[in-house]
C-alpha cells in the first residue's frame, strides 16, 4: 500500500465532509513567479546572510521566532496535514489546475476523525465506538497510535507520525475525544448523540487554540484582530474554498 493513502480501509464520508476532493489556486493570479538561480538560494543559507540565525546576538531578537512556544511549529504541521493533501504525482506539480486537495480546508479535524466510525471503523474501539482506538506502547502503557501488525499507524493521515512528537500530538487529540465522550455521558447526553457532540466540542477547542493562540503568534495580535473585525482583504472565492498556492508553497 502506498505511504500517500489517507487510510488503510474503504473511506465512506459521512456528515464530515461536504465535498469529495478540494483544489488549489492563486490569490494574486498576475503577478510573476520568481526566477533565481539556484547559486542565489544558497547564498542566502551561508554563514551570515539574511537567513542566518545570529546565535550570539543578546537580547530577544537573538533567536528565530522567539515569541513562540518550541512546541507550536509541530502544532502547524498538525494543521497542515489537517486542510491540505496533495497525493497527485511529481510531475502534474508544474500545473497548478491538475493538483488536487484531499483535504477540506474547514479545520474540521478530518486527519484524526477521517471518515468516522461508519466509514472508517479500524480507527475506533470495537467495544465502544464513540472512541477512539488507542495503542500499548512497549511498558505496557495505553499511550501509543494504535498500529498493525507491522507497526504502521492506523490514523486518518500516515504523515502524523513521521516522527515522534506529531505522533504524541495526534495521540493527545485522541485521548482529548475520549474524554470529552466520558465528560458527555457523565453529563447524560443521550447515547445517540455522543460521538457527533464529542466531535463538535474538540473540534471547537481546536479551531479556538489556532485563532486566539497560533495565529497571533505566528502573525501577530494586530493583523489578526483585524481578521477577525473585518474579514479577509485578498482571499477571495466564488463557489467552494481553495487553498492558495502563494499559502502553501511560500508563506506557509
């Protein structure tokens, strides 16, 4: 099977997601790609040049980003894995109108949920299907991604555990729902309604922490207040949302 498969068994969709497939596109259609050498780009990584980190610089500017928590840039890869996927080959790349999204760009945690337990069942506990199924790390403890046979991740994305803190991350955001389902029945909400309102609760939490937390952080308090207050400048769309390359392939 090929490491680029979302999941590894038939994936139904269910109320998660409203379309198949999403796209890519250009905010800024008409501006020109940049053309550089490549012995320019490399210029820029060398000792002391405008990409270089001035590690013996005192004060706060001395290292890259230091407003932000060591943690976060994995919580951003969390969140790219989450809207964008891109499985097309190599070579359709030059085209943009050939790429397609396996993602919905909805911050709807479809890499941890996928399909649900209808569509994606191999996910969830066999004995208690609002949960998830979670995996037994070498003492014996319950704080692992559940895995195969041959130790391969059963997750809604594979890319959530090419190393070992994205793996820990996505297996907080599982042990989160478990708990949110066992606060949910505690509180007597009916059986029926458990798994939708876990979902919607952690997916709420979730998209709070990326715009009051990640995104300030990452642009700063006053572009995204202004976000928030008067809605995006440039980022238009007509009928369903794209992701921007100008966002994927360059600011991100």
């Amino acid at each position: 099977m090929s490491i680029h498969s979302c999941v590894v068994a038939p994936h139904l969709k269910d109320e998660l997601s409203t379309t198949d497939t999403g796209k890519y596109g250009l905010m800024f259609a008409g501006l020109q790609g940049l053309e550089t050498d490549e012995t320019y780009l490399l210029t820029l990584g060398r000792e002391g040049s405008l990409m270089d980190v001035d590690t013996h610089h005192e004060g706060e500017g001395a290292l890259d980003n230091p407003r932000i928590p060591a943690g976060f840039p994995i919580f951003g890869q969390f969140i790219a894995h989450d809207i964008t996927a891109d499985r097309s080959l190599l070579l359709h790349h030059a085209r943009l109108e050939e790429l397609r999204n396996f993602r919905s760009p909805r911050l709807d945690l479809e890499c941890l949920y996928a399909a649900g337990p209808s569509g994606d069942p191999h996910l969830y506990d066999l004995n208690d299907l609002d949960t998830f199924l979670l995996g037994i790390n070498e003492v014996g403890e319950l704080n692992d991604l559940p895995r195969n046979r041959q130790g391969r991740a059963l997750v809604g994305d594979p890319r959530n555990d090419v190393h070992l803190i994205i793996s820990q991350l996505h297996l907080a955001f599982l042990k989160f729902h478990n708990r949110v389902v066992d606060l949910l029945r505690e509180q007597g909400t009916p059986a029926g309604n458990v798994f939708n309102e876990a979902r919607r609760l952690v997916r709420w939490h979730y998209q709070w922490i990326v715009a009051h937390e990640f995104l300030p952080l990452s642009v700063g308090d006053a572009l995204m207040n202004d976000l928030l207050e008067n809605g995006p400048r440039f980022y238009r769309f007509v009928e369903e949302p794209f992701i921007p390359a100008e966002f994927a392939d360059a600011a991100y």
